[in-house]
C-alpha cells in the first residue's frame, strides 16, 4: 500500500526529506548537498520496498560523470548518497532472494543461505536472473550457484529460493555462462551478458560445479578476428553444434558483442571516417 512506503521511523532525523522523495514531491537532484549529506545515514533506516521506489524514481539521474545533470561540484555528495542506497538496495535483494518461497514457508522451511557479506553480490545475480526470467518465463526455477560454492534454486516469480531440487515443479533452468568483458569499456566494468540455458527435468543430469565457458576457448575466440566469424556463421541458432552444446560452441558464443569488435581494423575505421563527405540541403542547391 502507499500509506506503508512514507511510514518512517521516528528516530529517522529527516524524515520529512525521505517522505517528500518517496512521494515524489522533490527530486533527489533538487536537494541541495549539505541536506543529502545528512539523510545519508538515514537510508539505512529504510525498508526494501522503500529503497526500491526511492532508487526507481531516479534512475536517469547520474550526479557525477558522463550525463550529468548537475553544474556544481555538490554532484559528489548525491553520488555517495546513491551509492549507498545501491548497496543496501542489493544487500536486501540478495536476503530476499534468499529466503523460501512463500508457498512452502512452513515452520521446516528455512532460507537456502544465511545472509553473508555475499548477499550484495547475490543481490545482483538475482536481478540479472529476474531479467533473463522476463524472456524465458517457463520454467521459473533457475540452478544458482552462490558465490559461497553452494547451490540452490532460484523462483524468479516469487524472488525466493529452495534448497531442494523435489521443490521445483517443471525442472529447473540451467544456465552455461559466456559472459565475457568488454574490452572497449575504458572503465572495466561493463560486461557482455552471454548465457545459455538449458531445461534439466532430472536432478542427476545437473552439472556439479558452475557451468561457464572454457577460458581457452573464449581467448582464442576474441582475438582470432575474421576466423571467429566464420565459426559463428557456421555454427548459427538451427546448427547441430551449438543445438547439441558440442564443442564448436564456445567460439559461437564468444563472437558477438564485444569480440566481434575485433574483425574490424582500427585504423580502417579512422581512414573511412575521413573519406566520408558531408552531404544534404548545401549539395542539393548546389546541384
């Protein structure tokens, strides 16, 4: 309900700031940095449901770097306040994930993991899951491995897990991770998100360890340039290879996004770039 997301606790010291953000009344950019400075201890005080409203009304607002919409130099202390409320943002998602589905939390049932100082990063994960459970809805149990080294199934409907493959209904998904970085990002934080998942119905068939592509294979795939593009032309969606997880499917896997960048020489592009002529209603009154 709305009345439950400005219900805030009395020991908050700005709380009338925190109400009129949760509201929409103010946005976060319109506070000035001695105000966001002091709220910042108070985010700790906030639910889940209220750090989600509040981080989801400002998820075009980048206080510092590229898309900044601030002119001062006060973009550092919304930057920190953000920053907090993004790790405590995940640190809850990740509890959340982690405690039983509702239709079975009964007094046997008890959460896949205790919270740890991995819940931030297992918070992460289960959004990356939710959003990949967007595009394959059925089935909704996904295998998990947690950074811990310990499995469990994730429902991405109900945001909870189970320890226990007999508590997934439909088998589980099974995901073989290619992800790789992007070498052009400058920062090293983007990543390209290559998953493949595979339906298991039996809990024998399930792998023992995370399942994630060969090191070897994805290097040589990134760096082998036009080759790499030819091992993803023929090992395409309908091809027996990449249909039947062969072998041939890690350079499949490892020439789109960003290793595909390295087909293209550099150099070529500038001098293309160069050659290129301005056109449009100039050349045409020309003519």
């Amino acid at each position: 309900p709305e009345s439950k997301l400005i219900e805030l606790p009395k020991s908050m010291m700005r709380a009338g700031l925190f109400r009129d953000l949760l509201t929409g009344k103010i946005r976060l950019q319109s506070v000035v940095g001695n105000d966001v400075s002091a709220a910042q201890h108070d985010v700790k005080l906030l639910t889940l449901p209220q750090l989600l409203r509040l981080r989801t009304l400002h998820l075009d607002f980048t206080p510092s770097g590229c898309g900044a919409d601030t002119v001062t130099a006060v973009g550092g202390t919304h930057e920190a306040f953000l920053s907090t409320l993004d790790s405590l943002l995940f640190q809850q998602l990740g509890q959340k994930a982690l405690s039983p589905p509702s239709a079975t939390s009964d007094s046997t049932s008890k959460a896949a993991a205790k919270p740890t100082s991995d819940a931030h990063q297992c918070g992460r994960e289960a959004i990356l899951f939710l959003s990949a459970a967007a595009a394959l809805p059925t089935p909704c149990w996904w295998c998990w491995w947690l950074p811990s080294g310990s499995r469990v199934f994730f429902n991405a409907g109900q945001f909870a897990s189970a320890t226990q493959f007999s508590e997934t209904a439909g088998g589980v998904l099974e995901v073989t991770d290619f992800s790789k970085a992007d070498r052009h990002d400058p920062t090293g934080r983007l990543m390209w998100m290559d998953w493949k998942a595979e339906v298991v119905t039996e809990e024998a068939k399930l792998s023992s360890e995370p399942k994630r592509a060969l090191a070897d294979s994805t290097s040589d795939a990134s760096v082998g340039g036009a080759a790499a593009g030819s091992a993803a032309a023929n090992n395409g969606p309908g091809s027996p290879e990449r249909a039947g997880g062969g072998q041939k499917e890690a350079p499949a896997a490892a020439s789109v996004g960003s290793a595909t960048a390295g087909m293209v020489n550099p150099e070529l592009l500038r001098s293309m770039r160069g050659g290129l002529r301005k056109t449009g209603t100039l050349e045409r009154q020309q003519k």
